[in-house]
C-alpha cells in the first residue's frame, strides 16, 4: 500500500543495524539512488528499532554517508521542482539535503544553509532562505523550484525565499543527484 513494511525489515534486521544500498525510483524513469561502500550507506534501523522521524520511518545521514543516482543526461532542460521531506539533527559546516552539482556549480540546484542556488553548471544565481536549513528548523517539507527567469523555496507550504535566476539546466553537466551530501563532501547532511 504505498508503506515501509517495517516488520519484515525487522525480522530481517533482528537486533543489528540496516543500512540502505539502495532507494528505489518510484517514478517508472529507473533513476535508483544507491551506494555501494557499507561504510557510505544511510541507516533505516539501528540495533534492532526502526530509525523514525514523527513515528514515521526514516532514513537517517550522518554527514559522511549518501546516496547517488546515475548521471541525468539532458534531464532537467528548463526547469524544476524539488521536494524533501526532513531535517538536521546537528548542524555541519554547510548543512544540506544534497545536491545535483559540477565542481561545486548547481547543476541545476544546490541548497545549503540559508542559500538557493540554480545554475547550468557553469556559473549561479543564488538568493537567501528566509528560514535556512539547520537543526533550529526541525523536521519539515522543503519545497524548491525554479525555471529560467525565478526560484522559489517553500516551507511547509509558506513562502521561504525567492530570486531571479538566468540558468536551470544539467544539460551542459548532466550529474547525478547526491542524497545526503554534495559530490565535494563538504556540504553534509546530518
């Protein structure tokens, strides 16, 4: 029915720790985001009980762990629009959901902090969250989109920035999308 069957993980997990090696595409496009280093990999149930987040499953990043699709070739020509359900538990220097980015340009997003920015790889337009990204924020529904002329992010559904913006595309870059962290690995999520 659409929910985590969290007593077969249980059962399967028994008193240990599961990791997630891979977050199936629920889309039809086959874009699984996966990690193979067990070292990598983002925790669903730690010593035998189901990592929740509102009594609801979650996966949980630690800031050193993430998941990656394969690379999007020509998939966001124009425009996007992202959502994310979730939150920090502790801060990291630049705390994020992850990113879609080209030695360190959006390709077409990164979000980090109190800052948005759009880009096609080759150079940004960036404007500030009214409510940034932290651990003082909480868990929540962050909601970001853009098209060629404006980006706009929403939290729970209220307005949290917006700005002009010249490029949105990954159709010079054509990366992959990162959960959990940003390709340089500096820009976490925990």
């Amino acid at each position: 029915a659409g929910n985590l069957d969290t007593a077969t993980l249980k059962a399967f997990t028994g008193i240990n720790s599961s990791y997630v090696s891979i977050w199936y595409d629920q889309s039809g496009n086959g874009k699984n985001a996966s990690q193979a280093v067990l070292s990598q990999q983002p925790r669903i149930v730690l010593s035998g009980a189901v990592d929740r987040q509102n009594s609801v499953p979650t996966v949980y990043f630690n800031g050193s762990n993430n998941l990656s699709t394969a690379r999007f070739v020509n998939g966001y020509p124009n425009s996007f629009t992202l959502a994310i359900c979730g939150g920090v538990a502790a801060n990291t220097t630049y705390s994020t959901f992850g990113g879609k980015t080209n030695n360190n340009l959006p390709g077409p997003w990164d979000m980090y902090n109190n800052t948005m920015l759009v880009s096609d790889g080759s150079g940004a337009s960036n404007f500030n969250l009214t409510t940034p990204i932290n651990s003082t924020t909480g868990f929540a529904q962050w909601i970001f989109q853009s098209n060629t002329t404006t980006a706009s992010a929403y939290l729970n559904g209220s307005p949290n920035g917006s700005g002009t913006t010249t490029f949105c595309s990954d159709a010079i870059v054509s990366t992959s999308i990162i959960l959990g962290s940003r390709a340089d690995k500096v820009t976490s999520f925990n």
